[in-house]
C-alpha cells in the first residue's frame, strides 16, 4: 500500500480518475459499500468486487472492527446471489441485533432526557441514535455501544446526583479535590446502569483539556437545532457543530475507524452554512483537522464538499500530505496505540498555528490524569505535586526509563 493508484471500476462513488490507495479486495468492497451517494440497489459495480477472491470471513471481521455492519448488510442486500449464504445470514442476524438494541438505547436515552429536565438540567445527545437520525435518516443504520449527553460544566454535580434516581453509578470514583480538577481537565464521566456497564458518557467537553480545542459548550446550547426521533423532538447540536465535533473525535483517534469517516462523509450532505465551520475552524486553530477529515472522505467515501470550500482548505500543504499517511493506516489500524510518541507527533502536525501545539504540549506534560491520583494517593494540601508525579510518568513512558504508563 505504498503508492496511489488510479482505479476507476473500485472507487467510492464511481468518479473517474480517482485515485485511491491500493488495497486488498475485501476492504475496497467495504469502502464501496460505506461510499456516500451509492444507492442500496446500485448492484453493478458492487457485484464486480464481490469476485471469488474476496475472503467473505474477512470482510465480516473488518465491518464489524470498523463499526459499519449495517451499512455493509444494507448494501449487499443488492447482490444476494455474489454473496454466499451463510454470510447473508450472518449479516442478516448483525443487523436485525443492532436494529433492536438501538431501540433499547433509545428508550434509556428518553429515560436520561426525562431525568434531567426533571432536576432542570439542559441536555444534547450526541453522537448514537441522535447522530444515526440526524445524519443517516435511519436508526438501524449505526451501531452504537453508549449513549454521550452533552451538559453544561457546572451542571455535572447536578447531573451526577440525578443519575442516581435511575440507578446509574459513575465508574470513576473521584475525592471532591479530584474531582474539581478532573472538571477543568477532562471532558466526560462514564456510568454504569441498570442496561449494562459503561452504559452512559456525560461529557461537558469534546476532548480533553490537552488537546487543546476548546469548543464552547455554551455556544452548542445557543445553536442546537432539533431532530425527530422515535416520534418526540431532540435537542442535537447544529450541523456546523456536529461536522467539526465529529471531525475532532475523529481526529483523536487518528481516523482509525471508518465508522468515524462514515459520520463525517454524512454528516457534509446534509445542508450546511460552510462558512460558519470554517469561521470556527479557523477560530479554534482546527482548519487542518477540517481538511484532513473532508480529504479522506472524499478520496475514501466519495463525499463532496463545495469546491470554494476544498480549495481553501487545500491551501495547506499539510493536510494533504496527513491526509495520504492517514488512508494508509486504517486498513491496518486495528490495533493503533494512542499512548505512543508517533501519535502526539501526529496529534501536534494537526495543529496548524504553534501556539496550539505550545498548548498541547504543556497541558499534556503539566495536567495530571486519573492515572496519577490513583498511582499515588497525595493529600489534599500536596495535589499540586500531582504535576510531578505526571511528568515522572510522561518520561518513563516516552523516554524509556521506569515503567511507567501514560494513557490520557
């Protein structure tokens, strides 16, 4: 997979002249089934990709790691006779489980939306059945294993206590010290509930701190739009929020899952005001986070953003050149690592203005984590030394000595 080539009969969406990389028969029909714009019952160039080469087995295991069974079942629905039997049934089943357990989901979700406006907490579902209506138009289109609510930072002692009506326990267990810092440096508390075991994420942030993109919660609630789901009005973020949310958490996890380019590529067909995320983008040091996102669903997916809006972006030699290294590792990417020096590498060649990647860096060297307090239990009068024991493990993990372990 070293090199670009052109092939027009395999890439996504059927442009000719497109260049793609290079890559094995099972994931270029993935990426065929998950290319935006390609109808359910486009049988033809589906069909010649469903060759007798494709390892059917595979292409089940590479669906289900990149989170797009369902889209992958809905596609193939089309060339029943190209796909073997046990397979359909096989994806058949996936999809109907999904199906119900999305349901289950959003039952809770309403039971979580309904608790907090009770205790007069605002809330945002993001991401799960809010993002699978406002973006795929059907709820059995993602899969989704928790459901994210967006609140406001102060709200979260409150939302917290709320939970409790509902059975809900966060799975951090936190000193009161601990957890005032933990609201200024992290992003989201995970809950155990009656459904299961990291059932729900309270988040009143998109990434952590250190990531240094600091999106307004506030502005979300100022601009949040409402989508119709299982019959009742939703709060979901705007759709210029939503792309360039969706573009960060992808960009976190270095676009390592295809779910995530699926969600992007969707979410830039639906009717957007460009200049409004581009105008944020620029603000909040994210324009090339941006245009890597919308590369890589264009070169992968097929999905099109306004030619003004590529041309731009484009302007960024850099993007271009994450964009290639990126498409080259999602195929392989089912064990990518997050607490390694090539991935701040590549989280800081991301930022496009030094002064976000200054911020990175000493958020990330100078703000302890969960790790830290409890690896070391300090009283209340010494937490500041937490900034010690942080940067004790930081070199252990990146520069060889101890054995120390850094996962932020």
């Amino acid at each position: 997979m070293s090199s670009l080539v052109s092939s027009p009969e395999i890439a996504a969406g059927d442009k000719p002249g497109r260049e793609i990389f290079s890559l094995d028969p099972e994931f270029h029909l993935l990426l065929a089934c998950c290319s935006i714009g390609r109808a359910d019952d486009d049988a033809g160039p589906l069909a010649s990709l469903a060759g007798a080469s494709v390892d059917w087995a595979r292409v089940v295991r590479l669906a289900e790691h990149h989170g797009v069974g369902p889209i992958l079942y809905r596609r193939l629905q089309g060339i029943p006779e190209a796909v073997p039997q046990a397979i359909r049934g096989e994806l058949r089943q996936r999809y109907e489980n999904n199906a119900r357990r999305n349901l289950v989901f959003v039952a809770e979700l309403f039971r979580v939306l309904d608790c907090f406006e009770a205790h007069g907490i605002e809330a945002i579902p993001y991401k799960g059945p809010v993002l699978a209506e406002a973006v795929y138009g059907d709820l059995a289109l993602r899969e989704f294993s928790d459901l994210d609510v967006l609140v406001r930072p102060q709200d979260v002692p409150r939302a917290k206590q709320a939970l409790k009506t509902l059975q809900y326990a966060p799975n951090l267990d936190l000193s009161a010290t601990e957890e005032r810092a933990y609201l200024r440096s992290g992003y989201e508390l995970t809950f155990d509930g009656p459904l299961g075991k990291n059932l729900l994420e309270i988040q009143w942030a998109i990434v952590p701190r250190f990531f240094a993109v600091d999106f307004s919660v506030e502005d979300f609630f100022e601009r949040a739009t409402l989508v119709d789901l299982g019959g009742r009005k939703v709060k979901t973020l705007s759709p210029e929020d939503l792309l360039l949310t969706l573009c960060v958490h992808a960009a976190k996890h270095a676009w390592t899952r295809l779910c995530w380019l699926r969600d992007i590529a969707a979410a830039t067909q639906q009717p957007l005001h460009w200049e409004l995320p581009l105008e944020r983008a620029r603000r909040l040091g994210i324009q090339r986070i941006l245009a890597v996102s919308l590369t890589l669903g264009s070169r992968l997916l097929g999905a099109s953003a306004p030619v003004n809006v590529m041309t731009r972006l484009g302007k960024d030699a850099m993007s271009n050149e994450l964009a290639e290294e990126i498409a080259r590792l999602i195929p392989e990417s089912e064990e990518y690592r997050t607490d390694t020096i090539d991935y701040f590498r590549l989280m800081l060649r991301l930022r496009e203005r030094a002064s976000d990647k200054w911020r990175l860096v000493s958020r990330l060297a100078f703000t302890p984590s969960v790790n830290e307090w409890q690896l070391v239990r300090l009283p209340g009068a010494l937490f500041p030394l937490y900034r010690v024991v942080r940067l004790y493990r930081l070199a252990a993990r990146f520069l060889g000595f101890g054995s120390g372990r850094t996962r932020s």
